[in-house]
C-alpha cells in the first residue's frame, strides 16, 4: 500500500496541475542555521506549553476535551476559526502565487473565503443545536448510529490525512528553509508538539494556539502589507504600476492568466472550495465550543472577516514582492553573467516570497518574526486536524459504533489522547515518507472529499426529511469514492505519476462531478428505501427539526 | 442554554438505533412545530438564508465565468489607471461575501431571535 503511495506522488513532483495542487511549496534547500527565528519560536512554544498545561488541569470531562467546556465566546472562536482556516500554503503559496501571475492569486483567495457564507447559512446555527462534539453527532441525530458514524469518520479521517500530510511535508520543507534544521528533525518537532497541545490540552490548548498563532499571522501580514503600502504613498495604484514595471510579464499580472483556461475545470475548483470548507472537519468541531447558535452565528461573521482581510493582505503583500524584490539582484541566485530568472530563481523558490520580503521590509529581526509566524502557522493547523482524527476514533468509532455507547467518558478520553498520539506518530512517518514527493494536490483532495462526502451527508441529513441511513450511507459513500477515483484518474495522478498516456478524466478537479452525485444518490436511495427504518427515520425529522431550528434541547453549554 | 428536556431525546450515551424516534414519542414536537411562530420563524429564515446562499453563489460564479468566458473584459484598466476591473472583482467578492454574513448576523439577532424568543415563550419555557 505504501508502494502504491509513494509511486503514485513520486512522479507527481513535475505535475503541472495547477487547479488541483493550488498553492504549494516547492523543493527547497536546507539554509544557514537562523537564530533570531529560532528564538522567537521557542518563545511561542514555551508560551504555548505553558498554555497547554493550565488548559490540561481544566480538561476534566468529555465536554472539556472536545469541546473546551462549550465556553469559549464568539470572539475567540472567530480567532480560533481563522487561525485554523489561514494554513502556510495560503500564506506563502498564495502570496508566492501572486508574485508569479498577479491577478490569478485573487482566484485562490475568493474561493477560500466564499464559503463562509454557505457555513453561516446552512450550517452553523443548525450544527449548533443538534451536535455536541463531532459533526457525526449531527449526521446521526435521527438516522442510524454505526453507519452515519462509519461514514461520517471515514470521511473525516480521509480528509485529515490528505491535509495532515500535505501540511507535515509543507512544514519539514519550509523549516528546513527557514531555520536551518534538518527535515527530519522538523518534522518530528511539529508531530511532538502536536501531540502534546492535543493530548494534553485537548480543544482548549488547541484552541488558544490557534488563537495566538492567528494574532501573530495576522499582526505580522498587517505590517508586512503597510510597510509596503507606506512605500508607495499608501496608493495601491503606484504600487501596481511600479510591480507592473518590473514583472517579467508586465501589463499581463493585472488580467486572468493561465490559471483557469477551462471553464469546466474553473468551475469545478471553485465548487470543491466553496462546499468543500462546509466539510472540513476540524472547521465544524469549532462549534461546539461556543454556548449557542447565536455565538455560533456571530463567530462566523467575525471569522469571515479576518480570513477575507487575510487574504487581500497577502494579495498586498505579494505585489510588494514584485515591486521590491524584483530589482534586487541579492535575493535571486545568479546566473553565470550575474543575470537570474526573477520567477524561476528566487532563493528558496517562490514560496519564499512573503518571508524575503520580511528581510527586505524589517531587516534579520522581522525575517526571524515571521519565519516563527509560518512555522507556528503549520503546527496550530496540524493540532486542529489531529484533534478531528481523534474525535472522530474515540467519539465515533470506538464510543458509537464498538463499544455501542456502552463506555464511560473517562475511557472515551483516554482512547481520544492516544488516537492523537497515534496520528502524531503516523503524521511524522509519512511526513518521512513523503518528504520528496508533490503533495500538493492533497489539499485539493481534501477539499474535494469534504465537499463530495461530508457536506452532503451533513446537509442531507439536516434540511431534507426524506433522508434515510440507507441513502445517506450509499451517498457518502459514493462522493467519497468517486471524488478519490477521479482524481486518481486525472492527470496529475494517472499520467504523470502512473506514466499513462492519457488521464482518463480529463479535469483536475472532481468536485463539479463528485457533489452532485453524492447529493444525487443520497436523494434517489431515500427515495427508494421502503423499509421500516427508513419510515420511522422520516418520522423522526420533525423533533430533529425543532431541535435545530430553534435549538430548544440544544447541548448545554457545560459538562452534562 | 435551554437543557433537561426531552426533546431530541437523544440521552448520552446512545444505543444504536436509538436516534430514531417518532414525533409521536414527544407530544410537544408536534405542539412546537404546530405554533404559528414557529411556522413563522422556520419560514423566514430559511427563505432568507436561501437567498443569501443564492446571492452567494451568483456573485462567486459569475466572478469564475468572466474568468473563464470573458478573461478580455477582466483585463479592462480602470479609470486609465494600472489597476484592472478583474482586480476589483475580485476584492468586491471579497467584501461582498464579508458583507452577506453582515446581513444575515444582523437580520438574526434583531428579527429571528425575536421570533424564536416568542416562541420560547408561547410553549411556555
């Protein structure tokens, strides 16, 4: 099996795939041994530590583990949110993106952000006030408990592993890059700490980490993108016009590019991001962690904000990399006439953009800040998804589905701390494994997954009376299939790892396809499910409806 | 919030199957649902959100048709300036999605909360 993946990315490292790799981080160098960001990142470390061991003496209950007591106030939670939602892929990758092609970073960002509204519509609220600590809770309020948990976890450990180790590759690569440490090394660093904050800390650590990280990440592009605006008289317009100046493409940065020259294939990317942020499952656990839907609802639309304010900083803060870096020969590695190719040779490839733009804005100190900001960036994302694997083992799996609710909250908590130990140790070994291959259209996978699996036996479940287990079963099942087999037919997987001819699904992205036929077999299964079952699942909508409606009956707030 | 009543009887933690359970099980399900409030209530928000989403999603695939359909449009410089139209597209969508989330949060503290408040108070919690 390990065979098969390893041969299956191996020759993906030349895989142009752009749509379904977004944005990524390219092969790199180890650097010179960097001190003043080492120690700026054993500070947030020791601070998070420090963190984790108050949240560790608060976490008694189940309720305290997975859900932080259910006592974390909108506000936070927004934070929380964000600082799950603004990985390094989209710090650096985006702002890299922009450097190369201008215009076509701004396609990445709408479709990462248009999906908190969707969240906020259909989701949050309802979720609220039917779930208590995984999104399985709500998946199964009225259908059968053993299946809904089985898909529900499946998906959720599908996406979780494609995520974790597209992020575990990321952060061996870019620490190795920023701090001069072995990838190795790195790589355990972050699956060590990981644990601690989850098995420890359980989703109050988690949570302050995402919290200070988010502050941090956003502190530092805030400064990052006014430097720049300062610069160039705080008018974004000199800005463009200098960038446009000196980028090897010229007037072309400003206009779509090549980035979406398929219509279908644009479309498809834009539905995998959109619904796809509607199944992560490390996103919907966060909703438990406030008392009500109207917190619920609130931290949504602060969320929304500082992930879209995000996202137009590194638009900033990639042009500032054009328009400052570019006619700088010391930040490029020169040829042999002392010419360099700005997009090809950059040092430590494009990804590299926001962080030498650091150098060039703040001097070594800022540069350290920010290489602290990445890395703390990758180790609060993977917490957030190790605490979803492990809610879903211990909650799902082994409380619903094994032990058939027949275990105590003690035992269901432990087995919870030692999935994250499990994952931790998992997430290291096949960051080792993967460390030379292209893993970036994982997060395309994984997006693709929660949009195809989770969000429709999520939604169906919710809005839709007629949905039976039957039908909600066969559809997971079937988007979850049919979103893995697409892309392992697409081209990135099926031509160039594989060394086919020609892809057999001809688009990089499945979600256009694999969604509506989730959504499709889950309606024409319930349709078609006569059995006793299925009659009393239909009748037992009207209480889940009330429930989640209203949210009278709702989880408390506080252990139960 | 609201606990200790039986409504979604779903006790912790539940045997499978138990997740299955009739309105007929919990006679205030049926009183609940047959409230003018709650009918109400239900009514407006899930149009409203409907159309939200609607909103959403025209905004957002309209923006990835032009880029798809129409890249020379997108291209346009705005007032003779650097900046191109497609630049401004795509921070509006930005902003509008920021701005939908707006107006459903304020929609709902003020309208659907008052609504679900009266209907608290008319099954008497």
């Amino acid at each position: 099996m390990n065979r098969i993946l390893l041969g299956l990315t191996l020759a993906t490292i030349a895989a142009t795939a752009a749509y379904a790799a977004g944005p990524d981080l390219g092969a790199v160098q180890q650097s010179a041994t960097n001190w003043p960001a080492i120690g700026m990142f054993l500070f947030f470390v020791l601070a998070t530590l420090g963190i984790t061991y108050k949240a560790a003496k608060g976490t008694k209950s189940a309720a305290d583990f997975y859900a932080a007591g259910g006592g974390i106030s909108a506000g936070t939670n927004s934070l929380a949110i964000a600082g799950d939602y603004m990985s390094a892929a989209s710090f650096l990758g985006i702002s890299g993106l922009v450097y190369t092609s201008g215009f076509d970073g701004l396609i990445y960002s709408t479709g990462f952000l248009v999906g908190w509204p969707i969240v906020l519509f259909l989701i949050a609220e309802r979720l609220r006030n039917l779930g208590k600590f995984t999104f399985a809770d709500v998946a199964s309020f009225r259908l059968d408990q053993t299946s809904i948990r089985i898909i529900s976890a499946v998906g959720t450990l599908v996406v979780v592993a494609f995520y974790l180790i597209a992020q575990m590759v990321g952060a061996g690569k870019l620490i190795q890059l920023l701090f001069g440490l072995p990838y190795l090394y790195a790589v355990i660093i972050v699956g060590v700490l990981m644990i601690v904050y989850v098995a420890f800390g359980g989703m109050k650590a988690t949570t302050w980490v995402q919290v200070i990280k988010a502050c941090l990440l956003l502190g530092g592009a805030t400064f990052m993108a006014g430097a720049v605006l300062y610069r160039y008289g705080f008018n974004p317009e000199t800005l463009f016009a200098n960038a446009v100046q000196v980028h090897p493409k010229g007037d072309a940065i400003m206009a779509p590019g090549g980035l979406v020259s398929n219509p279908i294939e644009a479309i498809s990317l834009g539905v995998g991001l959109m619904f796809g942020t509607a199944g992560l499952p490390h996103i919907l656990m966060r909703f438990f962690t406030v008392s009500d839907a109207q917190a619920a609802r609130k931290s949504v639309f602060y969320a929304t904000g500082l992930i879209g304010y995000f996202y137009i900083l590194t638009f900033i803060i990639g042009f500032g990399g054009i328009a400052l870096l570019m006619s700088d020969p010391s930040y490029y590695k020169l040829g042999a006439a002392g010419t360099f190719d700005k997009l090809k040779d950059m040092i430590g490839g494009t990804n590299m953009v926001a962080v030498n733009l650091a150098n060039a804005i703040g001097g070594p100190y800022f540069l350290g800040f920010i290489s602290a900001v990445a890395f703390a960036t990758i180790l609060a994302v993977v917490a957030g998804l190790t605490l979803a694997g492990a809610s879903a083992i211990s909650h799902d799996l082994y409380a619903q589905v094994i032990a058939r609710g027949r275990t105590t909250d003690k035992r269901e908590v432990n087995l919870s701390k030692l999935s994250a130990v499990v994952i931790g140790i998992v997430a290291i070994f096949l960051g080792y494994v993967f460390e030379n291959q292209n893993v970036a259209f994982m997060v395309g996978l994984a997006f693709a997954v929660a949009a195809s699996c989770n969000f429709p036996v999520l939604s169906m479940s919710i809005l839709w009376r007629g949905t039976t287990t039957w039908g909600a079963l066969a559809g997971g099942l079937v988007g979850l299939l049919a979103a893995v087999i697409m892309v392992v037919l697409s081209k990135a997987v099926w031509v160039t790892t594989l060394g086919n001819p020609a892809p057999i699904f001809p688009y990089d992205n499945p979600a256009l396809f694999s969604m509506p036929l989730a959504f499709a077999t889950i309606w024409v299964v319930s349709l078609m499910d006569r059995s006793r079952r299925g009659q009393r699942e239909r009748a037992a909508f009207e209480a889940q409806y009330v429930r989640s409606e209203t949210g009278i009956g709702a989880s408390g707030a506080h252990a139960h | 919030m609201s606990s200790g009543t039986t409504l979604g009887a779903r006790g912790r933690p539940a045997p499978p199957g138990s997740g299955t359970l009739g309105a007929d099980a919990d006679p205030q399900v049926a009183r609940i649902v047959r409230t003018p409030e709650f009918q109400q209530l239900v009514h407006e928000r899930t149009r409203f959100g409907w159309i939200l989403t609607i909103l959403m999603l025209v905004v957002y695939f309209g923006f990835i048709g032009l880029i798809a359909f129409d890249k020379a449009l997108l291209a346009v410089k705005v007032g003779g300036g650097t900046a191109s139209l497609g630049l401004f597209m795509g921070v509006f969508v930005i902003l509008f999605a920021f701005a939908l989330t707006g107006v459903y949060v304020a929609r709902a503290n003020t309208r659907f909360d008052a609504l679900s408040d009266a209907l608290k108070r008319s099954v008497g919690r």
